[in-house]
C-alpha cells in the first residue's frame, strides 16, 4: 500500500493516476474525503488526514510501504513561515510514529538555500524538519512548474499580452510540467534507497516568458507579446485574489531571487521530464476551451 498526500492537485493528481494505470494500491490522504470521493476507484482508498493534524496522519500512514508527503504553504498564512514550520513538526512526527519506511517528498529548486529564496524557505524548512524521519527519504526538487502560466492565460486571450515578474522576458530558465513531476513521484517511490537522496527536475529544455508567449500565440491563433510585471503589480494582483500580504511578499521574493540568478541547482542527481511547453501550454489552452 502507498500512501499519498495532495492527490487533489496537480502533482498529486499525475501520481495517482500514474499508480492507476500500474494497478497499485493507493491511499490516498484527503482534508474533505467526501470531496475526494471521485478519485476512489479500484485500489484506490481514500482517507481525511490533514497536514497540522498529526493524529489523523499517523492513521492514514499506517501501514505504508511508502509515502508522498508534501507541503502547500497557507495562501491566507499572516506568518506563512510560522504556520509551514508547525505543519513540518506534525508530518514528520506523523511518519516516525507510524514508521513509515521509505517516503519522498515534494521541495523544489532553491530549497538548499537557508535564506534568499523567498517562499521557498518553507521548503527549506520542510527538507530540515524531514531529515531522519525515514530510513529511506528521498527529496523531489523541481524547477517552476510550466502549468503556472495558467494564471496569465485570460490576459493572453482577452488582450493579447502576456505579464510576466520574470525578467528580461527572453532570459530561460528550468521550468517543467507537473505532470513529468508526477510521473517522478511515481518512481521514486517505487525506488526506496537507505539514506537521504536529493533528485532535481527540470523540463526538457529552459525557456523564457517570450518562449511561452510564442507558443501561446501558436495555440491561440493571435499575436500574444510577454509584457513586464513590476514587484508591485505582482503583489497587488496576489492579494487581489486572495493571498496575505506575507504570502505575497514571499512569492515576489521568490521572483526576485529568481531574477538575480540565485536560485540555481544544488547537490543531488539531476532529471529532465519529456513534457514541453508548447504541450504543457497546449493542455492549458484546451481545459480552458472546454
């Protein structure tokens, strides 16, 4: 039996289906289980478990041969780092309870820095709070995800432009789908090693906000231009749709360590998924239309 967190999202969700089409056995781990509920199928146990909620995560890890555990810092968090840091102590209290033997973990590109790394600190956090949790404990660390675009997509339809806080908008950078993302989760946990192992996962090549507005302009059969996002319109925009002020401010320090180069790789093996940016953005484009 694996045991799964985040099966609702976008990595989570390519993982289980990924389980699925190799006929394993899944539990997976849900905040509202009636709202899981589709996701249960032949094989696949859905069960409530919560991140700050130690004593339901100890009961759904029971039993696991291994276990995908992530972290989602709180969109509306007033301290995002305070409130990530509590959710760190009760998983990986949770895994040595429950003795879960071999668990991977979802951290990013930048989480080998301590500090400079904007929201990505809570990563950071999250690998140090994990450390020692499992006999055999691997880190996922992949670069942005390509589907982030998604957010830009009615820009892109309704005027034509595509704002981008990543700059110069022609400079490349590691980015990759979700779904190559999901896919390595799968193996990894079908891949126990004694130890801490780190694995970086990056796209099949860079690509830059004009690469992405290119493509775009492609797929929607209009002229899409990639157009500056100041820190500013960046943070303003994040609240306006919901995110703390912290939440915001750290996203936008993610942006600007980015943009000064400092978020390369670290240590660990490197991979590069096969999905490109012109399918990612095809997928995005199509699920929009539908």
């Amino acid at each position: 039996m694996l045991v799964m967190m985040g099966t609702t999202g976008q990595v989570g969700g390519a993982a289980l289906e990924a389980l699925k089409q190799r006929g394993i056995a899944v539990r997976a781990i849900a905040r509202d289980a009636e709202r899981a509920r589709h996701l249960a199928g032949p094989g696949i146990e859905i069960m409530r478990g919560e991140a700050t909620d130690t004593a339901s995560l100890v009961a759904a890890f029971q039993g696991a041969e291994a276990a995908f555990v992530m972290l989602v810092p709180s969109l509306q968090a007033a301290d995002v780092l305070a409130e990530s840091r509590a959710a760190v102590q009760s998983i990986a209290s949770a895994i040595r309870t429950a003795g879960v033997p071999h668990v991977v973990a979802l951290s990013s590109a930048g989480a080998h820095l301590a500090e400079g790394n904007g929201i990505v600190q809570t990563l950071h956090d999250f690998e140090q709070g994990l450390a020692g949790a499992a006999p055999s404990l691997t880190f996922l660390r992949p670069g942005d995800f390509m589907e982030n675009w998604a957010a830009m997509l009615p820009a892109a339809r309704e005027a034509g432009v595509l704002p981008s806080a990543k700059l110069p908008l022609n400079a490349a950078g590691e980015t990759v789908s979700a779904i190559d993302v999901g896919r390595t989760v799968v193996e990894l946990l079908l891949d126990p090693r004694p130890g801490t192992r780190i694995v970086n996962l990056a796209g099949p090549k860079e690509y830059s906000p004009a690469d992405a507005a290119a493509a775009l302009s492609d797929l929607l059969g209009k002229p899409v231009v990639p157009v500056p996002s100041s820190r500013d319109e960046t943070i303003a925009a994040l609240q306006a749709s919901g995110a703390s002020a912290d939440y915001a401010a750290k996203l936008a320090d993610l942006t600007d360590a980015v943009n000064a180069g400092r978020m390369d790789v670290g240590d660990g093996e490197t991979r590069r998924g096969t999905i490109t940016l012109q399918e990612a953005l095809r997928r995005l484009t199509s699920a929009g239309q539908s």
